[in-house]
C-alpha cells in the first residue's frame, strides 16, 4: 500500500479530536461502556488511512461495536473506504446506529449480521481486518481471511493469554519476514502488517513480507 501522511494526519487528528470532545458525553455510549477511549486508536486510524486500505472488515464479539470501530470508521471516512462490521450475535443494530450518528460516522459503516467464518468468505483482498478474540471461531477466521498479499493490515484484540495459536501471529510464524514485539493495550492487542518488498539485489526479487506488533496486558 502507497503511504499517505496527509490522510493519516487527517485520521489521527479527527480521531484524538473524538476522543476528547465525546469522552464524556453519556449519549454517545453503549450501556455504562464509553465507545471513544484514547488507547492509541488515533494512531490505528491512522496507520488505517495512511495506508490508503479501499476495503477493510471488522469482526466483533457479543459486545458489538467498540473504539476500534470508531478509529476504522474516521480513517474510511477521509479515503472513502468500504468498512464492513460484522455483528455475529443479534444485537440492536438501530441502536449502534445511533452511536455512530454521535460521531457523525453513521455513514462510514456497514453493519452486517452473519456467521463471521462465513461473512468473511465474501471478501476477497482485504486491506485491513479487525478481529476480535472474544468471538468463539477466531482461530477458523485467522486460516480462511483473504487478505491483500500486495499490502495489508490484521489487528487482533483481546488475545488469550499464554495460549498457543492464539494470534495471528502465532499462525503464521515461521513465514519469511515475520516480527514480533508486545505491548499493553486493553485485554491485549496484534497488529501484523503483510505487504511485498523490492530486494536490493540486481535481479529485483520481489518477496512476501509481514510484520507484526503485538500488543497484549
């Protein structure tokens, strides 16, 4: 993906802007839960638009919509990006609606209903996915998600702890150009970046190459 410092300013900016203007607004909430909480998701949605990803998917867990959604709908707002959110439980989707509309963001998301290991099949060249571990089939979702080899993005949240195969990251290890590193954000976060590089030898080689953040209490 070609690098855009003017959309990922944009993002970041629009973001932090949210995350202090709504922080403690009691109608842009779900239940007592805040759905804008400064945790670096100023910084995803910006490495989001900055990317310039044209499709990105979200797969939820049973507490619906969440910063990360906030964070990927402000970057497809400034790239006009497809951002499809996948719900797999029957939620009250007017209600998420109406917490887009406190951002003015309603627009910028599509909400879908379905099994996520069957929603997922749908897209094909995903430049960004979200997944959320709290969704029983992630580690099915981690093997059949179509991603973009030419540039992509996965970010997993609440990773399990010390539990084997329980990150992207962990699925594919092994795989050329593969790096790890940790951090604490919420229940434990990964970020793993795919893309292809130019090799600086003369034949010009081109290989497969990921890099990945992890982020974890």
């Amino acid at each position: 993906m070609k690098w855009s410092p003017q959309d990922a300013m944009q993002a970041y900016l629009h973001t932090l802007q949210l995350c202090k203007t709504h922080s403690n607004d009691e109608d842009c909430t779900l239940g007592t839960r805040n759905i804008i909480q400064p945790q670096c998701m100023e910084f995803i949605s910006a490495l989001v638009a900055g990317n310039q990803a044209k499709l990105m998917v979200q797969v939820t867990s049973h507490q619906g919509i969440n910063p990360l959604t906030i964070a990927l709908a402000v970057a497809a707002k400034h790239t006009k990006a497809r951002f499809v959110c996948i719900l797999h439980q029957l939620q009250d989707i007017e209600n998420y609606r109406a917490q887009l509309s406190c951002y003015d963001l309603e627009d910028a998301v599509e909400l879908v209903y379905g099994n996520p290991c069957e929603v997922i099949m749908e897209f094909k060249n995903i430049d960004f996915a979200a997944i959320d571990c709290k969704f029983e089939g992630f580690l099915r979702l981690f093997e059949i998600i179509d991603v973009n080899l030419r540039g992509s993005v996965v970010v997993v949240s609440n990773i399990p702890e010390r539990r084997i195969g329980a990150s992207f990251g962990e699925v594919i290890k092994g795989r050329t150009g593969v790096e790890c590193v940790t951090r604490s954000i919420g229940e434990g976060m990964e970020l793993t970046r795919i893309g292809l590089m130019n090799c600086c030898k003369p034949q010009k080689k081109r290989f497969k190459r990921f890099h990945v953040i992890t982020f974890e209490d």
